[in-house]
C-alpha cells in the first residue's frame, strides 16, 4: 500500500528524536528526478561527558569528499532531522527498540512503508550505550590522543577493535624487521583523517618495549592526497609527541614512504577502488601484514549494472540477486570483497575477512586481514576465482594491478 510521502516523513520524525528508544537510521538512495546533498545520512544516540546526543553522519554525494560527524541535541536535534527529512532519499531504514521500520519512495512520489514489530532484545538498553571496561581495552581511554582526536564513545569502540585485529598480527610484522636489524615499518594508505593510524602507531610503540626503544623500534607513514590532510596530521603528530610517526603528500599508487621494506599496510576507508590500489602496493612490496577496511564497491556495482543491461546479468538461477538494485548493490559488496581475498590468495596470502566493529556503530564494518605466508596459489584456487569472474561478468581493480596466475 502506498501512502502520503510527507505524512509517512512526519511520522518517522518522533521516532528519529527519541534518544531512548532510537537504535539507529540510514537515509540513502535517491527519489526520480532529484540528487540529495548527502549520498548517506546515518544517525544514532550517543553517551559523551555531556549528555546523551545525537550522532548524524552524513557522506557528502561527491566521493571525494570524506563523511563528516555532528552530536547535536535539543533544538540543533530537531533541526539536523528536519533538514534530513527534508532532502529527496530515496529509502529510509529506522531502527527502535520497539520496531524496523523501512520507508521507500516510489517513482510515483509516493510512500511505500513496512513496519516490523521487534522486542530488539539483542540491542543494549538506552542507558548502557555508554558503557566502558576500562581494563579491557588495548589503549587506555585516558590516553591523551583520544582527547586530541575528539573522539567520541564510537570512536573509541572502532579503535579498540582495530587494535584487536592488529595484535595478533603484529608478531609476522616484526619478525621481519628483526630480522633485518631495523624499526618496524608501517605504512597506512589513504590515511585520511589518520586517528586509526596515530591509534596503531601509539599501541605499537606501547608494545616494543619501553618508551625510548619504542620510539626507536616503531617508524609509521601515513599517506594521504589532501595536504590540508597532511599538515593537520603532522601538527597531531608534534602535540602528542609521537616519535616515529610522519605524513606524506601523495596518491597511493605514487607516493614514497621513504621506509625502504614495508612491514605492515593499512587501508582503512580507502574509497571504492582506492583499496586495491592499497592491496596492490603491499603485494608489490611483499608486506607480510595488510589490514583493508573497505568503504564503497562502487566498480563492481557498476561492472554488475553494465553487465544485465547487456543482457550477460547474473548466472542462473541467481538473477533475481541482481533484479533489484538495492540487492545488487548490497551483492556486489560481498563480491568485491571476495574476490579481492581470492586474488591475495593467490598472490600467497593467508586472508580472514571479518566484523571489523558491530553494525551498529559503523556500517563500514569489514575487515580484509592478509598474511603473506610464501605459499603459491593453487591452481583449483585460481580455477575457483576464474570461475566465479566469468559467471559474474566482472573484473576486480586488484587483478588488473597484480594479476593472479593462470589456472
């Protein structure tokens, strides 16, 4: 059943408001004929020093441009959803602890709604979002850089997480650099806004050994293109005191770090293809470790689209994967991700792909771990990938710059 477009919008409103009972919304999408500011709006409640707020995250619809985060409450709440609302999403997903409920625009301008009843029991309650174990996180939450990087309660959650997938890692990374007498090299890719950068760095300096041979032991790159970027990051770098730790201007596939052997790649967020171009740099290098948090598939998306309107779209009986762009997008996500682990397999990589941080806190939650443990490729490995680019008519960025063997 469709109904009134805005009077389906004014009653997501309340819902949208109340920070007790709000888990979490996703704006996203498009309506016909219109182009929102924002490619995604994603909004929860958070618990800071201050109070119970309102997280908005929205991301700019030019890829360039990285998502940027508000906590806002009171009228400035109100305000931000207003405006939220107002803009033409196509598609609206909105998680209480009472219901999900999904909004969609039809090409019609009409509202199409569906509202499923759930007790959430698997959601925290409103007054332990905020909840911290001191003792069991990796870095101290005290530590000063979290007060220097503003980070918030998600914000710390996403760091001790990444942490936690490093660490077991960390051991590989500096067996080799032992072994050749010199620091530990670590190099992040597209390093962005670098707090997961300056947060790695810190816990790798905490885990050399005492202050002195840390600073020694630890030297960190981080690349990125913008060099307002850079000179922040820099100046981040200088207040903290974190020996070791340095900024380049550069693009991932140009950029020097100056480090010589490269110990340990991190891609976090690189966007769309920018990731392969990240896993391609470690491959070349030969990087025993790679940590790649994925963000956007928009290549494959494409290849996907291109292909069904070509008439090769997906192998039977799977096209109705594919029918639907919404699940297609979804689809070519997963198969952008598998295909990346398949090519570092075959390059003589051990990979995991895991949860990153819960969904809840991030939608960008994925994380392509790799181990280079020296092992070619198999050849039912390289049969298994080609068989599965041919069914999907689809190539990923990562095999055109490292190409995996032939079967």
């Amino acid at each position: 059943m469709s109904e009134d477009l805005p009077a389906a919008l004014a009653a997501l409103r309340p819902l949208l408001l109340d920070d007790d009972g709000l888990v979490r919304a996703v704006a996203a999408g498009r309506r016909r004929g219109a182009v929102p500011t924002h490619r995604r709006a994603e909004l929860r409640p958070v618990d800071l020093k201050a109070g119970r707020r309102l997280q908005v995250v929205v991301t700019p619809a030019a890829d360039a441009l990285p998502p940027t985060t508000r906590n806002v409450t009171g009228p400035d709440a109100e305000a931000a959803v207003d405006a939220l609302l107002a803009e033409p999403f196509g598609n609206w997903h909105v998680e209480t602890l009472a219901e999900v409920r999904q909004l969609r625009v039809t090409k019609k301008g009409l509202a199409q709604v569906h509202v499923v009843r759930t007790s959430r029991r698997d959601v925290e309650p409103a007054p332990a979002r905020g909840h911290d174990r001191v003792k069991e996180r990796l870095l101290d939450p005290a530590d000063p850089l979290f007060a220097a990087l503003g980070a918030d309660a998600d914000k710390r959650r996403q760091v001790d997480a990444f942490l936690r997938l490093l660490a077991p890692s960390v051991a590989r990374a500096r067996a080799r650099a032992a072994a050749a007498g010199r620091p530990l090299h670590v190099v992040d890719l597209g390093c962005g806004n670098a707090y997961l950068t300056v947060a790695a760095h810190r816990y790798l300096l905490g885990t050399a050994g005492g202050a002195d041979e840390a600073a020694a032991g630890v030297r960190t790159v981080g690349v990125d293109v913008r060099p307002d970027m850079v000179a922040r990051n820099t100046r981040l770098a200088q207040e903290l005191g974190l020996a070791g730790l340095a900024f380049v201007v550069g693009t991932i596939e140009d950029a020097d770090p100056g480090l010589g052997d490269v110990d340990l790649v991190l891609a976090l967020h690189a966007c769309d293809t920018a990731t392969d171009d990240a896993l391609a740099r470690a491959v070349a290098w030969g990087a025993p470790v790679v940590l790649a948090a994925p963000c956007c598939h928009h290549d494959v998306q494409r290849q996907l689209a291109a292909a069904q309107a070509a008439g090769r779209g997906a192998p039977h009986p799977y096209q109705a994967v594919t029918r639907h762009a919404i699940l297609r997008e979804r689809f070519a996500d997963v198969l952008t991700d598998a295909l990346r682990a398949a090519v570092l397999r075959l390059h003589g990589y051990r990979v995991d792909v895991v949860e990153f941080v819960d969904s809840r806190h991030t939608p960008r939650n994925a994380m392509l771990r790799a181990e280079l443990t020296g092992a070619t490729g198999r050849d039912d490995q390289a049969a298994e990938y080609a068989e599965l680019t041919a069914a999907w008519n689809v190539r990923p960025r990562l095999a055109d710059l490292v190409p995996p063997p032939e079967p």
